[in-house]
C-alpha cells in the first residue's frame, strides 16, 4: 500500500494545479446541484415490517384520510378566563374554520363537540388531519396552520402547535458549531506550529464535506432519507476531514526539518506513510459505517452509506488534494531551523511532553492498566439501565411552540394524551353481523384497562372493513409503564383473532417503541459483526494477535463508558442545565448502532497512528520499550490534537436545538475523549509495556496466509528519518523477552 500511495502522493505534487482544478470543479458542479435540486428529506424513523407500520399501512390502503399527518392545536384561556365564554367560542370557531380551508387538510375536529375540552373550561385541543404524511405537508401549510390561530390569539387565547406535522426541521450551521470550527484551528495551530498549515486541514475537509453533504442531499431526491442523515455526513465528514489532513502535513512538516529532504519527495513520503494509516482508518469507518446496513433498518442504512459515502471522500482527498496543495505551497511549510541534538545526547525525537507522558504511564504499566480499567467501568455503571427511545416534544427546546404544547396538554388532560395510540383493527374477516360486538367488546376492554386514561369512539371506513380506536393512556411518550401498555394491549390480539379479525396497536407512541425495539434486537449482531471486523483488519495492518485483542477491548470499554456518560446526562437528567437539555428521556433509538460504528472507526485511526509508529521503530530497531515511547513521543501531539479536534467539531453540536443531533454529538464527543486519551493515550502504552516483545508476536501458519500491507512505509526507499537507535530511548530488553518468538524481523 505504502509504494502505491508514495507514487500517488508524488504524482499529485507534480501535477497539483491539475489535481487542484479538478477537486474544485468537482465542488462546484455538485455542490450546485446538490444546493439546487436538494432532495426532500423526512423526520420521521419507519421500519418496515413491524407491527405500527403494518398498521400504517393498512390504514393508508384503507383509511387514507386519517392515515396522513395530523397537527395538534392546544389551546388554552388566560388566568382569569374559560374557554366556555362566547369571545372564546367564537374565535376557536374562526380559526378552526380557517385552519379546514387550508390545502391538505381533510378534517378539524371541534373540541367542544369531540369533547376535547378539560373539566375546567381552561384547556382544549383540536386535531387538525391532513392527507399527506407528515414529512409532505409542505411548509406553507404549517405556516397557514399557524397564521389560522390569529383569531383565538387577539382574543386573549394561548395557541400552541404539537403532532407530527409541527416537528420542527433540524438546523446547523449554529453559532456553537461555528465556535467548535473555531476551536479546532486553534488546535491545528498549535500542534501544526504555522497558521498558513492550520488552515489546510479546514479548506480540504470543507471540501469533503461540501461535496459530500450536498452530493447526499442530492441523491435525497431517489432515495428517502431523514433530515439526520445529512446532518451525520457533515460531523463525521468535517471531523475526519480535519483530522486526516492533519495527519499527513504534521508527517510532511516532520520530515522537511531536515533541510536535505525535498519538498516532492517528502510529500510523497507523508502521502505513503501517514496516507497508509490513514487509507486504513478510513477504510475502517467506511465498512463500519456500510455496516449498519445488516441491521435491516433502511433509514439506518441510508444514513450509514450517506456518512460512508462522505468519509471515502475524504480519504480520497486526503491522498490527493492534500499532497497537490502541500506541492503548491512549496518551502513555505518547512518549519525553521532548529538546535540540533548535541553530541552524545540521548534526548529523543519528538514531542518532549508526549515523551514524558510515555515514560510515565510505562513506568508501572500494571498500575496504570488496573486504574483505567476501573475508572472505564465507573463510566458505564449508568449503561446497564439503558433505554431507548425516539424523543418526544419534551425534549424540545423549552421556548418551542412543541414544547409548549407538551406541557400545557400534559397539564390540562395528563400525561398521557401525550403519548396516543390507535387500535386498528380489520375486521373484514368478522362476519358483518358480528362486528359491532366485537368492536364493543374490545372498547370495553380497552377502557377498562389500568394504564389507559380515556378511548375515543371507535372511527371506521366506508365499508366498516376496517376501524381506529384512539387510546390515551395515563403515562408519557418516555415512561416505561407507557412501553409496557402497548405490549399489554397487544395481547388483546388473540380475542380479536378468534372472531376472524386482526388487532394492531399503532400510532407515533407505538411506533417509537418498535423502532426501539428494533433496533435494541439488532445491536447484537452488529456488535458482533465489528468486533470481529476489528481483529481482522488489525491482524493484517499489525501482523500481531495480542495488538489487536488490545485494540477490540479497549475499544468495547470506549463504547460501555461512552454510553454510561450518555445514559447519566440525557436519560438521568445529569447536568441538563448545563448542556440546556428540556428533559431527561430515553436515549435516542439508533444513538449506540452508530455510537459503535462510528467510534469504532475513529478509535481504529488511532490505533493505527499511535501502534503504527511503535511497530515502524521496533522493526528497525527489535527494541519493544523503545518502540512505545518513540511512538508517542513521535505521535502523542498530533493524536491528541486530532482528538481535541474531534472533541471540537462533535461538541459544537451539543448546543444544536435538535434533540437527537444533541445527544448524538455529545456521545460522540465523549467517546472520542475517553478512547483517544483514556485509552489509546493511557492504556495503549501501558497494555504494549506489559505485552513486551510478546505483542508483536504471529504465529508463523497466520504469518504466511495474511497479506503484507506494508502501512508503516518499510519498503519505501531509503530508511525512515525519524527511526532512532534503541538505546536512545530504553534500555534492551531482559534476555528472557529475548527467547520470544516474533513476527517482525530486524530490518536495518
């Protein structure tokens, strides 16, 4: 691999103005596309095949006036007032008549004669139905609905918006992302040592993510796709965008501090040897990221391969564009002239800090290993009470229409009229004198039940072959005891089946929980999946079976910590204020799928940054000591910076208004600083000083079937620069690691 991309990133010195030219007309044309002929994109998470959805689609074949969207109108009267008093009345009647003129819409129910009004005149609220799904009504119409209320708000009335047609579209672009951007060139300044190379990693990553991004909203128009998807590309794409580039110009500017190396052929080098690791670690996100395709969620597919799409992007990029623009800027980014070492010193290369926080985390490696194991496990105490969940209008901002409305219905009718459900059932298979019974009887046993707070009427179609029975029940969207009722409703199933009919408990509270359920069944496999993703690419990129075991359970506790920290903030309510979280709630259904393909593939960069340059110096040098603190020394600074970094760009989306773009930042945020310092930093080296000469070690059956992908650059020409002599850094190995049979053999 390393010859490949040595000859690459040489040609694309070469021909840079080319290269250049071509990357940015690639942006221009798609980005124009993609900005003018952006597809449509939904917030809603469907899955085909569960129960919910099998009713959705039965009540759009059936009952297509009720199966669109529906807006939810509260309304309630000022302190001293009722709704009952004729002003009141009046206006709710105008503006309920203005918001039945509006196109779309099939029905608007009255409150007084649904009897949706509270027992103490002070609260009501009127569905308002359209025959588009949610994601179809157009904004014009939600913009209608609104100015519809006009009336009931001269006349002193509070109007507040809820239901699936008033979800708000997720936005970036904030002035907390702008901040997290900010921070990162900050960083990159300060690992890079030069403002013109800060700026690099920026302008290529922009790039990516500018053709990624508007290439993904592009393709929206053939594809369904959730406002989310977008919205992943451009974290996932911005931050390994960053970080990529960061990689191969801090190893480009390493190597032009020697004064007779060349700009050309150190930029073919960079490309070869940090480009090697980064082709790897990208390879990794993207098979990740496509990954999530064996969960048999589409929306969680397309959300994978948008996101998959953009960080090959990148990595394209990074072996491109990046060489052709350090090509072009030439002897500007050789940095100045230092000291050289003076005769006899045994201080090393590289980062003096790095090199001091090796030695110490090598100095007792069992200690610090038993230490961090135990604070990881802290961590993610919280994860064992994990739920899932799709977030409710609770969890909008407090300032929202949505929000507003959660609470004012909560207060006037209860908690539950948050959370509807629909009993669908078809009863074309009940014979038609039999039907009204059937249905009375599971009205009955609807109401009669104790978790439910009130059933509407039962609502049927022309021919009664299938019929709706809205169920509110006395709990939430986010109480378990809420989960638990549907689960108790369906097993009404069985009664309803014997006279010939079929049941099905629907709705967007119900849908919420199969997705969840979903999901929660399909986390297995796909953890199973990566694990064993993992040891494989390890095993070809190390040649080593413990390096990789090391790299699976760090990473497994990454991921248990992460959780427990996103379990105790979003769930437990933990530092809400803070973080200016509405609600605690169940965390967002499909947050740990993509918590653990996402931070697999950025906890695999590191791996492979931090051990690739361990495993470069004890193949020149046979010295497993040395090693560890040459490759920290060497490339702590940059891992660190690329992990502020990530750090940087995910927590900018913390302070996003969008609940689940909130949580999926903070996870991701939090996970990278635990694995990159906690663990790639801290128990990496002290896990590698235990292991010795043993952690390099192959058996020789496995040595001759995998691949040599040579990613650390050892059959380039000439020997690596940066390659030190063992006794500059430890002392040599006790004779008994010596008799250690090893994989890797003493190249000079």
């Amino acid at each position: 691999m390393a010859s490949v991309l040595y000859a690459l990133g040489g040609w694309a010195a070469r021909h840079r103005g080319r290269v250049v030219a071509v990357w940015l007309l690639l942006l221009a044309a798609i980005g124009g596309l993609g900005a003018t002929m952006a597809g449509p994109v939904s917030t809603e998470f469907s899955v085909p095949g569960i129960e919910s959805q099998q009713a959705q689609d039965l009540l759009e074949k059936k009952m297509p006036d009720v199966a669109g969207g529906f807006a939810r109108v509260v309304i309630v009267a000022p302190a001293d007032g009722t709704l009952a008093t004729g002003t009141a009345r009046t206006a709710i009647k105008e503006s309920l008549h203005k918001a039945d003129g509006i196109p779309g819409v099939v029905h608007v129910a009255d409150p007084f004669q649904e009897q949706t009004v509270a027992a103490d005149q002070k609260t009501a609220f009127a569905d308002v139905q359209f025959r588009q799904a949610a994601d179809q009504v157009p904004e014009s119409a939600r913009q209608a609905l609104t100015d519809a209320g006009a009336a009931m708000r001269d006349a002193g009335l509070q109007v507040e918006y809820g239901g699936t047609v008033m979800e708000p579209a997720t936005e970036v672009g904030g002035p907390a992302e702008v901040i997290g951007v900010i921070v990162a060139f900050a960083i990159l300044a300060l690992a890079l040592g030069s403002l013109i190379a800060a700026g690099l990693p920026l302008v290529t990553a922009f790039v990516g993510v500018g053709i990624g991004v508007l290439g993904v909203q592009l393709v929206a128009n053939v594809v369904d796709m959730t406002s989310t998807a977008t919205v992943l590309a451009l974290m996932i794409g911005l931050a390994v965008g960053i970080d990529y580039a960061l990689f191969i110009i801090a190893r480009h500017r390493e190597q032009l501090a020697d004064p007779a190396t060349g700009v050309e052929e150190s930029t073919a080098r960079a490309t070869a040897t940090a480009g090697s690791a980064v082709v790897f670690a990208g390879a990794t996100v993207v098979i990740a990221l496509a990954a999530l395709a064996v969960t048999g969620i589409p929306f969680l597919t397309v959300m994978g391969l948008a996101a998959a799409a953009t960080v090959a992007l990148t990595v394209l990029i990074a072996v491109t564009l990046v060489p052709a623009v350090l090509g072009l800027l030439g002897e500007r980014l050789r940095p100045r002239p230092q000291q050289p070492k003076t005769e006899g010193s045994n201080k090393p290369k590289g980062n003096p800090w790095s090199h001091a926080w090796a030695r110490m985390v090598t100095r007792k490696p069992l200690l610090v290993l038993l230490a961090g194991v135990i604070a990881l496990l802290a961590l993610a105490l919280p994860a064992q009470n994990l739920r899932l969940g799709l977030p409710s209008n609770a969890s909008q901002p407090t300032s929202s229409t949505q929000h507003k409305s959660h609470d004012l219905l909560a207060k006037g009718f209860g908690p539950g009229f948050n959370a509807p459900l629909t009993a669908v059932v078809d009863t074309s298979g009940i014979p038609p004198t039999d039907r009204e019974q059937v249905l009375a009887e599971l009205h009955a046993t609807l109401t009669k039940d104790p978790g439910v707070a009130h059933v509407d009427r039962p609502v049927p179609n022309e021919d009664s072959s299938v019929v709706a029975i809205p169920v509110f029940p006395k709990t939430g969207p986010d109480d378990q005891a809420t989960t638990d009722l549907v689960h108790h409703l369906r097993d009404n199933k069985a009664a309803v089946a014997q006279e010939g009919g079929t049941l099905y408990i629907a709705g967007s509270t119900a849908a919420a929980i199969d997705v969840s359920a979903k999901l929660s069944d399909a986390l297995p496999l796909f953890v199973g999946i990566i694990v064993i993703l993992a040891l494989v690419l390890l095993t070809v990129a190390f040649r080593s079976v413990l390096v990789p075991l090391k790299a699976v359970l760090g990473f497994l506790l990454s991921i248990a910590a992460s959780l427990g920290a996103t379990v105790w903030v979003f769930q437990e309510g933990h530092l809400a204020d803070l973080l200016d979280i509405p609600s605690a709630g169940p965390v967002t259904a499909f947050l740990p799928v993509l918590l653990i393909g996402v931070l697999f593939g950025l906890a695999m960069d590191y791996e492979v940054f931090l051990v690739s340059r361990m495993r470069e110096q004890y193949e020149h040098t046979g010295d497993a000591a040395g090693a560890i603190t040459h490759g920290i020394a060497r490339s702590g600074r940059v891992v660190t910076a690329a992990a502020l970094i990530m750090v940087a760009v995910f927590g900018g989306f913390v302070f996003n208004h969008d609940p689940i773009i909130k949580s999926i930042g903070f996870a991701l945020a939090i996970g990278v600083l635990i694995d990159g310092f906690l663990v790639r930093m801290t128990l990496v080296p002290a896990a590698m000083a235990l292991l010795g000469r043993r952690a390099w070690h192959l058996p020789r059956w496995l040595d001759r079937i995998i691949p040599d992908v040579d990613i650390e650059g050892a059959d380039l020409p000439g020997p690596p620069a940066d390659c030190e002599p063992a006794e500059a850094n430890a002392a040599p190995p006790a004779p008994q690691e010596l008799t250690t049979v090893t994989s890797a053999p003493h190249r000079d």
